[in-house]
C-alpha cells in the first residue's frame, strides 16, 4: 500500500480536487443556485436592454 501511494500519490490526490471541483461547480449551476440566478437576471436584463434599443 505504502508504494502505491509512493507511486500514484499525486495522481490520487489530483482526481480528488478535480472531483470536488466538479461538485462545487454543479451545486453553483444547479437551477437554484446563487451563480445560475445571476447569470440569468444577467441575460434577462441584457436582451431587456437590447429589445429597448429597437
């Protein structure tokens, strides 16, 4: 066990930050989420502001 933590120690380790950076983007974009509610009022207000101009 010992050399295979030797061995793939940071492989291990970089599929584990990866993962939980995967999860924390899901739970960021998730439909109700605070990054997906603002960049939908992002968009909403900036097709509102482009219907304005015509």
């Amino acid at each position: 066990m010992e050399q295979v933590m030797k061995h793939y120690g940071n492989a291990i380790l970089a599929v584990i930050v990866l993962l939980a950076l995967g999860a924390i983007l899901v739970a960021a974009l998730s439909s109700n989420g605070y990054v997906a509610t603002e960049f939908r009022t992002a968009l909403t207000g900036f097709f509102s502001s482009m219907n304005k101009l015509t």
